[in-house]
C-alpha cells in the first residue's frame, strides 16, 4: 500500500471484548469504523445516512445480536453496495440469511468460527448430560430452600457407565462430546444427514435417526438450526423415545418444540433434561422453570474468557484474509461452491 492508498474499510457491530490487541493491530491495515446504534432501526439508518459507505468487511459481534436482529432482506438492502464479507463471531449463524447474501450481486461471503465453540460447549454438554441422569436440580433446589434433599428426597438417579448417548448432529461439538462421554463409560451412536468417515467417527455407531430416538438413554441435540432442523425433536419423535429418556440441548433452542418437552417431561416420558439453549430466548417456557426434573444453564456453552478470546480472534483472521487474500478462512459451508 503506498502513502496515496486509501486503506480498506472495516466495520465492527457491538464489541470487542477480549481480542483487543488483535483488533488493534488490524488498524494498520484498515480503517476501523464502528457503528453507535442501539436497536435496529439506528442501524438501518445508520447505513441509509451512509455512514458506513466504502465498508469491505463487517465483524459481527456476539453482543450486537440484539441491536440489529436478523441479517435478513431488509438489513441486506441497506447495508453498503461495498460490502464484501461479514464474519460472524460465533459458530451458529441461524440469524443470518446466508441465502439472501449470496443471492447479492456481486455476493456477501460469510464466515463463522466453526470449531474454536467445540471444547467448551462439549464441556457444558456433558455436564448437563450428568446432571440430568443424577436428576440433580431437585436436590440443589431444596438445599437452597434449607430442606436438604428434600421432603420427599427426589427419585433416585442414574450412572452415565454402560448409558447409550445418541448425538443428533456429529459436528465437531458432537464429536468432541463423544470423547467426553466415552470416558464416563458411555456407548455413543450417532445420526447425520450422512454418515461420517471411519476416522471422524472414531468408532461412534451411525444409526437411522428413529433408530436413535428408539434406543438412547440419552439423547443429545447438536445440530445446526435451519428451515429443515426446526423442531426436529416434537410429541411425535418423543413418541418414539425410551421411556424415562434424558434429553440435552446445547445447540439452538428451536431445534426442539419446547411445549412437546414440556408435556414429555410431565408424563414422565422424559426422566430429565439438560438446556443450555431456547427457543425465545431469554425467554423461557413456563413449564421449563416450574419442573424440578430440569436443569436449566441460561446460554453458557461458550462462557469462557479462554473461548471468547479464541473466538474473536477468529473472527478477526477471518477479516484479515479476506482483505488480504479475497477469501475468508472458514467460509459457511452453503457457500463453498460459490464463485
């Protein structure tokens, strides 16, 4: 870049908690810009007052979910023709309209930060996994309210040795569970839209996905949101399921119809469950909060400064070989064909 170049523009939403030498150090490459809005409707403006014109890349920051929504049509069509590239600092990117982006002329490529999630939300995972079979939450409850384990004690729980896990969904947060519930003596198998390699499996039965919900004693959600996993888990499949099946959801909370859980869990169906994630969050269902059989851990599969550091960090390599190089370092699986 000579004395006479303009650096390219860069535009951050939210903030940058933990990576800030990272983000700092990307200043003397690009010209770092940050949007001041506070709901969705400053930020449209924001982008129709022209603000952020000539912006290359946007980092979309965990924190600015609730400032600007969904990244669907709407934003899209207001946000800068210049617009190359959004990185999404985290792995989940139900809220972004990966189609719509794509579909731009020229396109918006995505990227999120696939795997950097994998360690600490397998680790929450498991945790929810021992507490729920060990139906724990009714005698922490009670301890708190000075009754010990309370009056009458809660039913006995259950070991996790010789349990078959069934992840739904062997993503790299899936497998690294499978480890974990490996060393706790547990049989996984798994189910897939296609079933994984001898070595990503790493041993983990491929079974059909009612297959799964028949034989499980636990039963593990970790795929992604989208128009096909919706409620992927409702009355029919819990009708399908073990009686006193424990059920664990870290991945997103529309991947199971709530109310379903709800009344599995109050016919005793479903002995427990384990939730880091919901469906209208933070709001929860009442029938969630009132049952004594749930443990409830309110979004926290990534809540380590190690994780948020690693995550931003991510994000922040992945604007800077687009700006380098014209390409993201994990680029959104629908767009890897695309040119």
């Amino acid at each position: 870049m000579t004395l006479t170049e303009a650096k390219p523009k860069v535009l951050l939403i939210g903030n940058i908690d933990h990576a800030q030498k990272a983000w700092i150090a990307l200043g003397a490459s690009a010209e770092l810009i940050e949007s001041t809005a506070t709901q969705r409707t400053e930020f449209i403006q924001e982008c129709k007052d022209g603000k952020f014109d000539g912006v290359i890349a946007l980092y979309r920051s965990i924190p600015s979910v609730p400032l600007t929504g969904v990244f669907d049509e709407e934003l899209l069509n207001v946000l800068p023709k210049s617009l190359r590239f959004i990185a999404h600092c985290g792995a989940g990117y139900d809220q972004i309209d990966v189609h719509a982006c794509s579909a731009r002329s020229p396109p918006i490529r995505v990227s999120n930060v696939p795997t950097a999630v994998d360690n600490a939300t397998a680790d929450v995972n498991m945790f929810l996994i021992l507490g729920a079979l060990r139906n724990f939450n009714t005698g922490m409850n009670a301890l708190r309210q000075g009754k010990w384990r309370g009056q009458p004690a809660p039913p006995l729980g259950h070991d996790p040795q010789g349990k078959t896990l069934g992840i739904l969904g062997m993503g790299g947060i899936g497998r690294n569970l499978k480890k974990k519930a490996e060393a706790f003596g547990m049989k996984v198998v798994y189910h897939n839209r296609r079933e994984l390699g001898d070595e990503l499996a790493a041993g983990a039965q491929y079974v059909s996905f009612d297959e799964l919900l028949s034989t499980s004693d636990v039963i593990s959600l970790n795929l992604p949101l989208n128009k096909n996993t919706r409620h992927i888990i409702s009355k029919a499949e819990f009708a399908k399921m073990k009686d006193g099946v424990v059920v664990v959801n870290t991945a997103r909370g529309a991947v199971m119809d709530e109310a379903a859980l709800v009344e599995a869990l109050d016919s005793g169906k479903v002995f427990s469950a384990g939730l880091d994630v919901y469906e209208e969050e933070p709001k929860i269902h009442p029938g969630l909060l009132s049952n004594q059989n749930v443990i409830l851990v309110p979004h926290m599969g990534t809540w380590t400064s190690e994780t948020m550091l690693s995550m931003e960090e991510w994000t922040i390599d992945n604007i800077r070989a687009a700006l380098e190089t014209g390409s993201l370092k994990s680029p959104v699986p629908e767009q890897a064909g695309l040119q």
